[in-house]
C-alpha cells in the first residue's frame, strides 16, 4: 500500500478537507457558510503528520455551526491506517502515481473507481466526494464532504494546493 519508493526522490504531500454537518445546516443561512468552506489551504507546515519517508499529511475539519477551519494533530498514521482512513490506496506505477477510491465508506455506497487520479511527478490532484452517516446516539444523519488533496514533488509544499489541480476526480451525490 505505501507509495515508496516514489521515483526522483519525490514525496507525497495529501492535504484533507473535511466539513461536516447536520440538517441543521443543510437549509438557509447555515448552508451559505458551510458551503463557504475553502477546497484548499496553504500547507500548514506546524500541522503535518510524517505518514512515512515519502508522505506527509495535512488535515483541517470545518463542523458547524462557526465552520471555522480546525487542523488535526494525531498520532502518525501508518500507511494502511491512512488507506482505511481515507478509503483511498496510493499505489505507484513507473513514474506515475494511481490513486484508487473505493467508496465503501459512504452512503450512499459508491462503485470503486481503481484509478480516479493518475499524477505524475510535479503534478496536483483533486478527489472530492460527500456522505451521509446515522448517528445512532442521536437519532440524526450526519453530512460530511471530503477533500483530498495530492501533491507529487521534490519542492517544498508551501503553495502547492493554492493553484487548481492538474486532475480532478469528483464523485458527489445529493445527500437527501
């Protein structure tokens, strides 16, 4: 599952996105800022997680009803944890990276897609998909809306993900 050896020397720079929220927010004004909540941000060097030699994570979680960016600081995820984390497997081949997104995490459930994003070195990719999940405890759904942002390079991150991406994979439904 680990993307190494990344060819060149390369590292992978994965940035998340997430905003979450509840019916509350799905109407008028609350929906105006939740859909205000940025794609991307700049690489937040304090915020990064070393995942392994080659990658390096960046999570920010925008939750009603402020939708104030919130960077995540965890413990390091190992290269399969981040595959479960974001239903995603990052996979090299050649010189290329393929980017498989499987789905199963969402509901409604979404057909595997094993190369929505194919990047070569020196290239930024984008993979947007949203969800519903029950929350038991509270009888409510759940919205969320995920961004994963991908980087392969030998540069330094620091506006990598202010530009548009060179491929883009959306996978979005309307969560009724």
């Amino acid at each position: 599952m680990s993307p190494s050896p990344a060819p060149n020397n390369a590292r992978l720079l994965v940035q998340v996105v997430e905003t979450t929220w509840s019916k509350a927010s799905r109407g008028a004004p609350a929906a105006t800022l939740r859909n205000s909540t940025p794609e991307s941000l700049p690489y937040g060097g304090r915020a990064l997680r070393v995942i392994d030699e080659a990658v390096q994570l960046h999570e920010v979680l925008y939750r009603e009803p402020e939708f104030s960016g919130e960077h995540r600081f965890r413990k390091p995820l190992s290269p399969e944890r981040l595959r479960q984390r974001l239903d995603l497997e990052f996979r090299w081949t050649g010189s290329e990276l393929a980017v498989s997104f499987f789905g199963q995490l969402a509901m409604p459930e979404r057909a595997p897609r094993l190369r929505a994003l194919v990047l070569a070195p020196e290239q930024a990719g984008r993979l947007v998909h949203n969800w519903r999940t029950f929350q038991t405890f509270s009888g409510e759904w759940e919205y969320w809306k995920r961004v994963v942002n991908i980087v392969v390079t030998t540069q330094a991150p620091d506006c990598w993900f202010l530009r548009p991406p060179d491929a883009l994979f959306r996978d979005t439904h309307h969560l009724f």
